[in-house]
C-alpha cells in the first residue's frame, strides 16, 4: 500500500504557523508532517503483512494515527474511508486517489490525533519526542553535561557544561546549547539554535534559528522559525485557578484541553528585553515587543502600534 497526503487542513485554525507553512509543512521534531506521517506508515507497513499492495491510502494531514489505527488501515484490504467518530472524512484507501464508492468505514480510536488547532500540533512533537528509545548523539557533549533521558544530537551541536537535560529531547544540527541551560519534558531544538545561559526550555518545540541567550523561560509552547527571544522572556503555562487554559480562535475561545500551556509564536519574531507572555497567546509572524511589554492578548498585525 502506498501513501497519498491530501494537500488542504484547516490553514485558518492554524494560525499563527499557517502565516509561513502550507498546513502539511508544518515542521514537528525536525520534519514536515506530512513526511512525519509517510515515516509511521513506512514502519508500521515493514511490520504488517499487507495483504493487498495495489491499494493506496490518501490522508489528510490533520490525521495523525494511533499505532492501533495505522496497522487497521494497513491490513485493509478493500475500498474504505477513515472517519471521525462523526463521520467527517479525513482519508481513503482505493485503488487510485479519488474517494472511493460505496466504501466500507474506518473509525478513528481515542488514542488517534485530529490536528485542529495550534496546540495540536505541540502534541503530536510531544509523542513523537516521547517515544525517543534509544540515544543517537552525533554531536558534541563538553564535561559537565547531564543526561537523564533519551537524547538525539545532531552533528555540530555543542552541549556546553551545565547544561542539564530531564526527560527526552531531540536537538538538531549546530546547535549551541548552554552553558547552565535545563531541558526538560519532550522537546524538540531545530538546527542552527542558540539556548544560552540559565535558560529553561520545558515541553516545547522550537523551529530552526531560534535564539534565547539569557535568562528566558519557554514552558509548552511552539516557536516558529528565526525567532529571537530578548533577555528574561517569560512565557507563563500555567492559570492560578489550575484549569484548562482557553485561546481566542477566530473570535471564540476555544477550550485546550490543557492544563499546561504557553505561546504559539509565528516565525521572525522578537521580542524585548523582560517581554512577559500570558498563557495561550498566539504571536503572528514577523511581530515584536518593546522591553517590558506584557502580552496579554494574541498578537496580530493590526495590533502592532
């Protein structure tokens, strides 16, 4: 069986990603997703006898199976559409790429991801980070550097002492990290990043060419790429109240599901010195803060003074 991802998503609940990236471009751990998908299939498919290799499955983007579901679509063996549990499509297995006739129905599981929504797309990094299972350092680790977790490590990267790494992280390519810098949770550091000195990096994912030299905490959230974060850049993931934390999409706040949550951050931002960030806020491509600023709301274009 062969793959097809659906070009399309949702390219206006993805704000503020969408402003850079076609919606199946979207960098997750490094890749696009549609080639993050293409990559769990291949693997489930080398595992699955698959019965019927004259078949292709065509897929939305904003599906990303569970490993339960990926091995029920590679076992198909007739014309099928995959379904939400209410029944929007968001793939097909057919002999060819149109949507086929009369097909029989897969359903999507609990444990399966719809990518609806920016946060979303932190998730999916989350499991792919969280399911690291063995260490692939290629790059360089100075004395003084503690791993406890699994790492991957790109070549050129320079761990530099003090930096102090908790949980799984995958670090890209010429990447500067440190020294006296803590990585914890599931995250992910594009190539060509900076995290300097008593910088916190905690469940996020950071694009390529993002700098946070000084004294900066980045708490669950997604940075675009080419991203520079002034001194003391705090962005807050947590409500004082302990509930979930809600962010305004298209005018409707929309519940996240989560408890902890930080900033979607769009690509070529900058912010100023001592820039604090609320919970949920969505910051567009290109934008940035004065020293002090406190962003309280998403940060759009026609916000900008």
């Amino acid at each position: 069986m062969k793959i097809n991802i659906v070009p399309g998503g949702r390219p206006k609940e993805l704000l503020p990603l969408t402003c850079t990236f076609e919606f199946e471009d979207i960098p997750v751990c490094g890749r696009p997703l549609q080639e993050q998908l293409q990559r769990r299939f291949a693997a489930v498919a080398a595992i699955v006898a698959v019965p019927d290799d004259h078949l292709m499955l065509s897929l939305c983007p904003a599906l990303f199976p569970s490993d339960e579901l990926w091995h029920r679509i590679a076992a198909a063996t007739a014309a099928a559409e995959i379904v939400t549990p209410d029944g929007e499509v968001l793939g097909w297995i057919n002999e060819t790429e149109s949507r086929p006739r009369s097909p029989a129905t897969i359903t999507i599981d609990a444990a399966s991801r719809v990518i609806r929504y920016p946060w979303d797309i932190l998730a999916v990094n989350e499991e792919i980070v969280g399911s690291l299972a063995t260490d692939d350092i290629r790059g360089e680790l100075r004395e003084g550097v503690v791993i406890d977790g699994r790492v991957a490590v790109g070549a050129g990267t320079v761990l530099l002492p003090g930096v102090y790494i908790e949980g799984n992280a995958v670090i890209g390519r010429n990447v500067k990290l440190g020294p006296n810098c803590y990585l914890r949770g599931n995250t992910y550091i594009g190539d060509n990043c900076h995290i300097g000195q008593a910088v916190e990096v905690k469940n996020s994912l950071l694009m390529r060419n993002v700098s946070a030299g000084h004294l900066s905490y980045i708490g669950d959230s997604v940075v675009g790429p080419d991203t520079n974060f002034g001194a003391g850049t705090i962005t807050s993931n947590f409500r004082h109240d302990g509930c979930n934390h809600r962010s305004m999409v298209n005018g409707e706040l929309i519940d996240t599901g989560r408890r902890k949550f930080g900033a979607i951050i769009g690509a070529g931002v900058h912010t100023g010195i001592h820039t604090a960030i609320y919970p949920g806020r969505k910051i567009w491509a290109g934008m940035s803060t004065r020293p002090g600023d406190i962003v309280q709301r998403d940060l759009r274009p026609e916000h900008q003074e």
